[in-house]
C-alpha cells in the first residue's frame, strides 16, 4: 500500500507481498527456470500442436443427475440468493453501527479479503459463483416480482457496451483499495458501496438483469476467473425452428467452396469460433461438424476449454488489464523508492498513487496492444487481434492473484470471521507455509499462469493463422509473456 493510511487499515489491506520484498529466493534461479519453461513449452507446442484442440463450451462430461437437480433445484438458487444478501445486509450493518478500528470492525476484511480475494478460489473452483450471490441481482429480482415485471424486460443493451462497464467498475474498487488515503474507514466503503449498487440497480431497470451479466464489476471478474474452472455448463442453442432457421441459412453465409481461412475471418467478424480438424474439416459454426449440441447441462471438462470459451466483446481487453496492472501495482506500491516517491511529490499522495496506478494499466494494455498489433502484422491477415488473444491473459491474471494474494486469504481470512462471530481483536494466525514455502508458491503461480497463457495463445494461433505462419505469429505473444513473467518476477523477488 501506498502512503499512511490508519494502523488497522495497513495490517488489513497488505496484501500477498506486502512488506515481504527480499524473499527467500535466488533470483537467478527463480529467472531462468521461469524462462526455460516458457520457451520450452513454446517450442513444444509449436513442433507438437499444429491443430486446434479446444472446443469451447460445448465440450465436458455431464455430471450425474442428481448432482444436475441439485444445482438447478428452486430451493438452492433461493439460497444462494438469502445468503449473499444476508451477507450484504450485514457488511452494511457493521459499516454502520460497528466500531470505526478496522481491528474490531469485520467489514472491511470482509470486502477486501472474503470478496475480492476469496472469489479467486471460489470461482477457479465452481465457476462464476457471484452470479447466484450477488445481492444486487436478488434486490432487482425482488424488486421487479413486487412490481409484477419480468426481471429480463428491458432496452437492449448496446453491443458497444459490452464489459467497458465493469472494467470501470474494478478499476474504481482497485483506486479504493490500493490509493485511497483511507481505505478502510465506513464512511469511503459505504460511499462506495452506495453509489455501485445506485449505478448498477439502474442499470437493471434500464436493461433488464442482463445488465448484470456484462456490466457488474464482481459478477464478470468471477465470471473470467470461472473460466478456469472443472465445472462447467454447456452452451444452450436454439432448438426447433430458430435452430432450423440457422442450419438453412449457414450455406448462404458461408459458401461450401470457402476455406479454412475463409470461414476463419468469416467467424472472427461475427465473433464466432471455428474448429479445424487435422483432415481440414471445419466446425464450430452454427452446429455443424464435431460438435454436439449444447443444452446447457453442467459439465467436467477441461479448463482450457472453458477459457476458449471467452466472449469477444467490447472491453475484455480493458477489463483483464485492470485484473492485472492493479494487481502488479499492488505489488510495487510497497517499495521503499516508491513510498518515498509518493510521500515527497508536489501532486501530493493520492494524485501521485492515482497516476501510479493508471500508468501499471496503461503499461500492461499498451505491451499487450503493441504485441497483437505485431501478431497481425507477422501473421498477414488476423481480424480482431485484440480481443482474439485476449482470453489468454485471464491464467496470466489469476498466476498475479495468487502470488500476491495468497497470504492475505490465509491470515486475514479466518481472522476476519473470528471478528464477523464477536471475537474482539483476535490474533491474526501465521502464513501457512513459512517464508520459503509462500516464496515458492508465489513463483509457481506465476510461472504457472503463463505457460497457461502461451498454451492458450498457440491453441488460438494454430486455428486462426494460416499453417506456414501460426508459429512465427505467436513470436509477439511470446515476448509479451516473458516480459509479464519478469515484471512480475520482480515485484516478487526485488
């Protein structure tokens, strides 16, 4: 953290790496094995994976029925929807009537720790798990059930929209925790609080409930994160005649002369995924080919799957920069230069802050510009690079998390439940793994997430670039990924 925000707040919002520079680690040793894992899958990859391989989200095992009852029964979205809103109620009660020591007041723990850190767990495991919880989306429901309206009637939601709004929304959250001068008084997170559920409830009354889906800072950053996960539902398609109708029109859209280049750009404009096949058999467009059709049952299948699933919409780009520019600002705010420097600036702190974290986004999102940018230059002719890419930042994002995260879910976790049960100041417990130990696991996250992130990147390369250049054109995204490897690297180990 940055500047001299109250004792309670410092211990509750030093996140991961806080205060831990100098790690137990040998930076030659932490550099070069991160590096010879990166170009070693590279060159795996590219001599033994020269087809696509993953279908998106049509693909997995379906679960037993009874697990597929319980998931969809009645009784359990209302209790999802009771318990994230008892939850909400009671984060503002104690922001209202608790004590103003964030030591004796478990509400920001439970924003800043149980929310924001432990969504990451929680969605890698089971999915987008705050699309059930989020109390917003239970008051509009209420609210609309009152007024006898359909929750989903709305205006359509621009195209244009897209995820722009929760990308401002995390970064408006992030600005909060990282720069406020105090972050953890009730007044900041009540302000704060109001004015998101004040956008967001209109929002929805506007738009309908699909606001939510798109726009709700909360809902998409777990919704990303789930991507990565085991658990999965299949695509639902339209049935009957609208799926009729889709079948009789493919042969019009594309012609059966077209080819696999062909029916690539013709999919990447209308943001759709081809598949191709080693005997050049192309799938993946309005149901035809391989894929079976997807009902919308939940699924195990294989998290890259899922990932390739990603929605290509407006501000995906922008929303997975904000994940990770404010995570690596997180983790050089600690540095002693840095202190000083915002401590001593004429702009004063939080300007000085501000800037600083506004200029760790922007560096990310221009490296990752730039590096598309030259994909499609390389590559000839790659239509959307930005967004086509960009799902392979979300393991790069989630390797950040973790490393900088993990101590803080660990420590302050159970602390701030001892405190949401009436305990009064209880210790805060010692990180699990020793110094050693979290030192390790923070490398291997990192490391981790972009062997994950190239492993995506040729996936996309190998389907969307023609066959003599899919290796050469990952070239760009491979400097991306060394250069994200070593800045965050060094925000561990410096």
């Amino acid at each position: 953290m940055t500047g001299a925000p109250a004792p309670g707040a410092v211990r509750v919002l030093a996140h991961g790496i806080g205060a831990q520079h100098d790690l137990p680690l040998s930076p030659f040793y932490a550099f070069a094995g991160a590096f010879a894992a990166l170009f070693v899958s590279f060159l795996a990859l590219g001599l033994l994976w020269s087809d696509s391989r993953f279908t998106g989200d049509t693909a997995g095992r379906p679960l037993p029925a009874a697990v597929q009852r319980l998931a969809d029964a009645r009784a359990t979205r209302l209790t999802a929807h009771g318990l994230g809103l008892a939850a909400a109620l009671a984060v503002v009660l104690w922001l209202l009537l608790g004590p103003a020591d964030p030591d004796r007041n478990p509400a920001p723990g439970a924003v800043y720790v149980l929310l924001w850190v432990g969504l990451v767990p929680a969605s890698l495991l089971l999915g987008p798990v705050w699309r059930p919880l989020n109390p917003l989306r239970t008051l509009h429901l209420l609210a609309c059930r009152a007024l006898r309206r359909d929750p989903d009637t709305g205006r359509p939601l621009p195209a244009s929209v897209g995820m722009w709004p929760a990308a401002a929304g995390l970064l408006a959250f992030t600005w909060l925790e990282l720069v406020a001068p105090d972050p953890a008084s009730p007044t900041a997170l009540l302000v704060f609080l109001g004015v998101y559920a004040a956008v967001h409830l209109t929002g929805a009354a506007v738009y309908g409930a699909r606001w939510f889906d798109h726009a709700d800072a909360f809902e998409v950053y777990s919704g990303l994160l789930g991507r990565l996960s085991p658990f999965g539902r299949v695509r639902a398609v339209p049935s009957g005649p609208r799926r009729l109708a889709r079948t009789l029109a493919a042969p019009a859209e594309i012609p059966s002369t077209s080819s696999t280049r062909d029916v690539g750009r013709y999919a990447e404009s209308t943001h759709q995924t081809p598949r191709a096949t080693p005997s050049g058999r192309t799938t993946g467009l309005h149901g035809h080919g391989r894929r079976r059709p997807a009902d919308g049952r939940l699924v195990v299948r294989s998290p890259f799957n899922g990932l390739d699933a990603t929605p290509r919409l407006p501000g995906l780009v922008a929303t997975v920069c904000v994940m990770l520019g404010s995570t690596a600002y997180d983790g050089f705010s600690d540095a002693p230069r840095w202190i000083a420097t915002v401590q001593t600036s004429e702009l004063g702190r939080t300007t000085t802050a501000t800037l600083g974290l506004l200029g760790a986004v922007a560096l990310v999102a221009t490296l990752y510009g730039l590096c598309a940018g030259a994909a499609r230059l390389v590559c000839g002719t790659l239509p959307h690079p930005l967004t086509a890419f960009a799902h392979s930042l979300v393991p790069i994002a989630l390797g950040y998390l973790v490393a900088h995260y993990f101590t803080l879910f660990a420590t302050e976790g159970p602390h701030t439940v001892r405190l949401a049960f009436g305990a009064d100041r209880p210790p805060v417990p010692e990180p699990p793994l020793g110094p050693g130990g979290v030192a390790t696991l923070q490398v291997l996250a990192i490391v981790t997430g972009h062997v994950l992130g190239v492993i995506a990147a040729h996936d996309r390369s190998v389907r969307l670039m023609p066959p003599r250049r899919a290796v050469i054109g990952q070239l760009p995204l491979l400097v991306l990924m060394i250069a994200y490897t070593v800045g965050g690297l060094a925000l561990l180990i410096a």
